[in-house]
DNA sequence: GCGACAGGTTGACCTAAATCAACGTGTGCA
DNA sequence: TGCACACGTTGATTTAGGTCAACCTGTCGC
C-alpha cells in the first residue's frame, strides 16, 4: 500500500451487521466492535454510537506509513482498532524520542492545539477509525460522559507520561527495559492477555527511541537478561518472562 | 513554620471584600483574586465563584514544607496562588525525577487516581486554595465549563510533557538547560512580564533533578553559557539572557 | 560574632552508554 | 538463484556526563 494512500472505508458503506435482529441497528459496525469497551466509544449505547459512526472513517496503514505528522493542521482524531502506533517527536538534526506506542482500544489525539504536536507512525499493520475533530468535539457537549472519559484517558496519559520521565531522566538501560517490558506486561494482564508472553511488534531501533538508548544498547541489555535468565526470547518478536517479580525489582533498581 | 502544620484559613473566614458595591458579593476572596484569569476558576462568573469557595481552603508553605506525598489517599487538589511548588517522583534508592514546576495560577491534581502518583514540595514561599476533590468533581456536573477547561489544561499538561521526554531522552546537557530557561522565558512572556529577565527560586539540584543532570553538570553548563555570553548571572538568582533567538536554537541543537 | 550548614563552583578522575565497525540472518525482488 | 536491504548482534574504542573531593559564600541560630 502506498505511503500517501492508506485505504479508506466510509463507516456507513461498510455494512457487517448481522441478519440477527440485534440491539443495535445493523447498520453501526461499532456496536460489533471487539475493543469498544476498552476504547473512547465504550461509554455510549446503542442509539448514542449512530451519531458517533456519523463522524468515522475507518483506515488501515502499513509498517512506515506516516499517520499523522508534527506541524500539520489537527484536523483529526483517532481510535486504534488494531496493531500498534508509534507516536513521536524529532530534533532539528534527526534525533528521535518516541514519546508513546498505542494499541488496539488506544486513543489518538489528547495532547493537541490546531497543530499536531507530535508524529505518529504505524508499527506493523494497523487499523484505526478515524475522526473529524470539530465534529467530535460538538459531540462532547451532546453527551457529557465523552468528555468525563477523555479526561480520565488524559489524566491516565499524563500519569504515564511522569512514569516515562523518571525512566529517562534517572534510571539505567536496564533498568528502563526492564521496566519497558514490565509495561507491557501489565497491559497484556489488563487485557486479559498472558502476562508472561509479551508481543513487542516493534524494533530494537525504536525500543531505544523510546527509552532514549540506542540500538546496540538495547540489544546488548536484551542479551544480559536472557543471559541471566530473566527473560527467553522466542520467535516472532515474543518475549516470555522467566519471573515477574524479579523483573519488576530490576525495573527500579532495588 | 512547621512542615506538618502549614496555615490554613477557611476561605469563608477571610473577608478581603473592599466596602464599594463590586459586581461581586464582597463575601468571596476569589472575585478579588488576582490569578484567577489564568486559573481554572477563570472560566466560572460570580455566583459560580459562590459555589467554588464554599469548598475551599487556603493554605500556605515555606520551602521544604511537603504539600502532598506520592501514595497517599488523593483527597485533595489545589490551585497554586503564590510562590513555586515542584512536583517529583522518587526510586527506592532515593533517586529523584522532577516532574514539572508550578507557578501560580497552575493547578496540582490533574494526573491522579484514588492516590497521588507523585510528589509535591514548596519551593519557596508558596500559597495554594486547596479542594476537596470529590466535592470538586461534583461541580463538574453543574459547570461543564469546568470540565472543559481542566480537559484543555490536561491537554496542555500532556504536551509539556511529551517535549520534556524529548529533552530528557534525546538532548544534551546545554540543550536541556537552553530548553528550561527558554521555556521560563516563553512563560514569563505570557504572564506579561520581561522574557530576557528569569526568576529561578529552585536550587542548581531541583534543576539537575528536573533535566536529568547532576547538580555539578548543572552548575558546569551555567559557567559555560556565561562564558560564551549566552546569559548573565544576575543577584537573587535570576537570569538575564542576552539573546533569545540564539537560545533557541542552541536548545535544539540546530 | 561565630560555628554549622546549605548551596554553589571548580577540578581530577571514572564509567555507562554512545559511537564506529564488522558481520549474521532473513526476506523480498530481479 | 542470488543480491540488496533492513534488522539484529557483538566487539573495540571514545566521550559526555557522573562521581568524588575540595573549597567558597551567605545565612541562620546561639
């Protein structure tokens, strides 16, 4: 698929619903969607979720393909509704920091002006529903318990965003992959996900950006663990975790 | 003044209300308040003010004092109107990361569950209103004004913290101490005040802690910009800067 | 008036992680 | 079939910033 032209599918042409007479009206694929509970939408019912299908296109991208770019007019909004995102910001010079990866139910588009802020890739193959943001914003004053969840989805953000600063101002490379996986184990747990079998979709270039190391630091603290036996890297870009509780010391230093 | 005991006055007690008739029941400090524009209590009108003061306290704290301890139970939130607080994460080992500095007409309370995620600790003399914060919440309801305006400020919060990722991930000592002072100057601007003049009552460790550095490397990096003319070290620890666009640029490394 | 102490600066030296470099391995395309 | 390229690993060397130590200044309490 080509960079430019990620493929696009207006929400109201893309008819899934089944002959069955659900509570929905067949017509909203969303009142279908697997990750709605987890994602923005989980908080309206049926009948609030044909306004918001009114406003959603859905899209899909390919490893690469820029989502959004820094700078540009923040004309949009985001779910993610399948495989990972990376958000970042870059230096005049080319340096990277990865200020976030966003799974499927994650939400695109909190920390925004009239300009994107920041960039965001995809990382694998990725679909998402897509925004209009005047339009979703008009829909905040509509129902009032969007925009009490978009504050709590920020202010989870932002809680995570202290937890990243300390890891890249005060802790160490293994301490920060350590917690890095520590993460992303929780996440699987809360998911409902084996929290000992972790799915890193992404690079070792890009676990760096994001830790603020580079590759061959990140490839030779994944060495030191498996070799210590705190981690097994299997096939297919999994990790397993030998001992949590371990992990979760290392991952503070104590 | 004890670090346990700072002084409290209810709201309601403090009647500063001047003898002409303002548009403003004379009962409510608030009306008077000089930051209220730029806090959060700016968006609500005089009788909304009202219903504000009713469940607020104002507190004071002289530097050290801690204001609240990452882990305790979240009761409260707070409006800094007076003086500098710094907010801070540690690691079992004592490691400090600062957070982010707050100034007045900044609010404390933003990114929290049922219990603090962090630290907070007065840097200088420091006066706050304090809220009961389920009693806070229930005004959301009544004033979905309020509501916005903490979801635009969060909003905010967050993009401060994805550029302090970028700094403390991927920016060299000079850029990230270039970056802090550009960023007091940007706000000294805002708040209507000389951008080339910065006030800095935190100490050479508090900025260390903040940027990720030593207080030594802190200290060595100060010594460097005087040298090359960058800035000039004024008396009460502020900060002249001879040049704000060369700033700019030696904070991104461009 | 002075002794203790906190905060700041500077110097000498050290080290964690970056940089530079070589080399595998797998995959997709000519 | 093979070769170009992206990605990962490992080794040798460098370096930015940390650590350790000395010293200076101002100030607060006695």
């Amino acid at each position: 698929m080509s960079r430019s032209n990620p493929s696009e599918s207006q929400g109201d042409l893309d008819i899934l619903g089944s002959p069955r007479a659900l509570p929905y009206s067949v017509e909203n694929p969303c009142a279908a969607c697997e990750i709605r509970e987890m994602s923005i939408c989980g908080v309206l019912d049926c009948e609030e979720l044909d306004a918001l299908i009114k406003i959603l296109t859905r899209q899909t991208f390919e490893t690469h393909d820029p989502i959004i770019d820094e700078g540009e007019s923040a004309d949009f909004v985001f779910n993610v509704t399948g495989g990972a995102v990376k958000l970042f910001k870059l230096l005049p010079d080319g340096r990277r920091q990865i200020t976030g990866f966003l799974y499927e139910g994650d939400f695109l588009g909190m920390a925004m002006n009239d300009v994107y802020s920041y960039s965001a890739e995809a990382v694998g193959d990725v679909s998402l529903c897509r925004f209009n943001r005047r339009k979703l914003e008009g829909l905040l004053d509509t129902f009032p318990k969007l925009e009490r969840r978009l504050l709590s989805m920020a202010s989870n953000e932002l809680a995570q965003a202290q937890d990243q600063m300390l890891l890249l101002g005060r802790k160490t490379a293994q301490e920060k992959l350590c917690s890095f996986l520590l993460s992303l184990s929780r996440r699987a747990e809360s998911r409902g996900y084996d929290p000992s079998i972790l799915h890193l979709p992404m690079s070792r270039n890009d676990i760096g950006d994001f830790l603020g190391l580079t590759t061959e630091t990140v490839s030779r603290t994944f060495t030191n663990l498996k070799r210590d036996g705190v981690i097994r890297l299997l096939e297919g870009g999994r990790v397993q975790i030998n001992d949590i509780d371990q992990l979760q010391d290392m991952a503070e230093g104590a």
